[in-house]
C-alpha cells in the first residue's frame, strides 16, 4: 500500500521509511513546542473545570464518582480506555475540552495526562492528521503510580528536593504530596477494588512560568473566579496543609469555607504556616517527583509504534 503522507514509496506499515526518518527528526526538534503546548492545555483545562465541564470524582454522584467520566472513554475505578481505536485524537482533546452535555470526571492525575498528551497531539498532527492516532490507538489514562514505566517512553522522570526547584522548566509537571497528617496517598485498585486514586495524597501541576515559578493544577483555582489562577509552590502547599487542617481541626460548616477542589484559598483565623515546616512535612513522605516532557524520547516511542 502507498505510504499515508508521501502517496509514493510503497509501504508494509501506514508509513514508508523514508517518512517515519522524517518524523523522527522534525519531533527531536520540537521540545520548545511540547512545553509551550502543555501550558497552553493545563490553562484550557483549568478554564474547563471553572466552566462546569472538568470536574473532580468526589464533586460527582453516582457512577461518575465511582468511575469517572469522559467523551470516547470507558471509564472504570476512574481509569480511562479508549473506546474505540482510531479515536484518540478526538478523545484526548474532548477530555479538557468537554462540548456539549458530556462533561469529564477524572482526579488530577489522569488530567494531568492528558494535558500532555494533547501537547503531543498538535505535534504529531502537525506532521500528518493520523499519526496521533495511529501512535496512540491503544490509548489509555489511569492515576495509578506504577504507569510511570510506560510513561518513561516519552518523560524524563526524577525526584528532586523542594531546593531544586530551579530545575522545573516551563511547561514541566510536578507532582507535590500533600504535607497534612490528614491525607496519605493510597494506590488506585485498577481491577474494581475498595481502593482510592491518592488524589487527596497530593497535587499534580503544570509549571506555566518561572522566575519565579508559578503552577496549575486541577482545582486550585476558585470556582467564584473567571480566569485560572497561576500560584507558586509555597501557595499550594500551604494551601494543602490549611486544608487538611481544617478538616482536622474544625467542620466546614464552622469555618464556612468549601470542600476540596472548590477553593484555592483556604484560611484557618489568624495561623500562619512555616514553610520550612511544610517543605519538611512533605519530603518526609515523598519528595516531588519532576516529570521532563522529552522530545528525544517521544520521537523514539513514534519510530518504535511505526516500526
């Protein structure tokens, strides 16, 4: 069959070598482009979760809380499997962009997914409107910790202490535990056990600028707001641990502030927080974990699915 985007060299695969060379080389170019793309889609999301349209599993009833979910998905135990092959594309830009009466209910990891691979998306599509598609038939979203061995394929993927922040580029994702007593994580049961997604255990986010660094995450924004709102790291921790301790401390109703998810500015009267005290808090349960979107890798995943 002729190759899908030269319509010349005959091929066994959708594209000939000459082609997938082609690709390979354009993508090992595109690291700027990926990062710009993902901060681009953590602001579109937000946006969407201030719209109605993204919201957390445990701001839904029913199903949806127990499950999840989201256009062109089958959502179980709130992880995500494409449907129908052929149909990433759509999909995956329908999840933080949600039209019409399908909304998407998901935790921040697997939004945080597919922000990403959405930035992959407009990079493979630029270079032919299949190929994403094709890449990505099997595509899948789960906030189960140990998908970071797939997700090597495309991420560099380390740990770093809070003084290395200045590692954190734009458009890098960070993942921060949570540094109140109140939440730990625990593991998603994917095979439709008792177990939770671990997103109360802490907050995936999109480094959006730096110097200094500023970050979003699914949620933080105020639902009363118009425009997500881009904090720092020592906001968001705070913010976690206030959270955390009002609900150990007090009800919601006493102090009149909202659940999870539906305020990024939670304030206990009058206490103030170290963050010394909070960075220490948090390391001691797991240090932040930076995950690097790489170009190099990315256009080894494609040659290896086109191979």
């Amino acid at each position: 069959m002729p190759c899908r985007k030269c319509k010349g060299e005959e091929a066994t695969k959708p594209y000939c070598s000459k082609c997938v060379a082609l690709f390979v080389s354009t993508i090992k170019n595109k690291g700027p482009a990926l990062q710009a793309a993902a901060i681009d889609f953590a602001r579109r999301g937000e946006q969407s979760y201030l719209d109605g349209n993204v919201v957390y599993s445990d701001q839904a009833k029913g199903a949806d809380a127990n499950h999840g979910s989201a256009f062109g998905f089958r959502a179980s135990s709130k992880v995500f499997t494409l449907l129908t092959p052929g149909t990433a594309s759509i999909s995956i830009e329908k999840f933080i962009s949600p039209i019409g009466s399908t909304r998407t209910v998901c935790e921040c990891k697997t939004f945080m997914l597919a922000v990403y691979y959405n930035a992959i998306r407009t990079v493979l599509e630029d270079l032919h409107p299949q190929l994403f598609d094709l890449v990505f038939d099997k595509l899948t979203l789960t906030p189960d910790p140990g998908d970071d061995v797939r997700l090597k394929g495309f991420f560099t993927i380390k740990s770093i202490a809070f003084s290395q922040e200045f590692l954190v580029r734009a458009g890098d994702w960070l993942y921060v535990a949570n540094p109140s007593v109140t939440y730990s994580e625990v593991n998603i049961q994917v095979t439709g056990g008792k177990g939770q997604s671990g997103a109360a255990g802490g907050w995936n986010l999109v480094c959006v600028s730096t110097v200094p660094n500023k970050y979003l995450g699914l949620g933080l924004t105020d639902l009363s707001a118009t425009a997500p709102k881009e904090q720092s790291l020592s906001a968001i921790l705070d913010y976690m641990y206030q959270e955390g301790k009002t609900k150990e401390v007090v009800t919601k109703d006493e102090w009149g502030v909202k659940p999870r998810a539906r305020s990024g500015s939670l304030d206990l009267k009058d206490e103030k927080t170290d963050q010394k005290r909070l960075v220490h808090l948090t390391e001691q349960k797991k240090r932040p974990r930076l995950y690097q979107l790489s170009a190099s890798l990315l256009a080894e995943t494609v040659a290896d699915s086109l191979r």
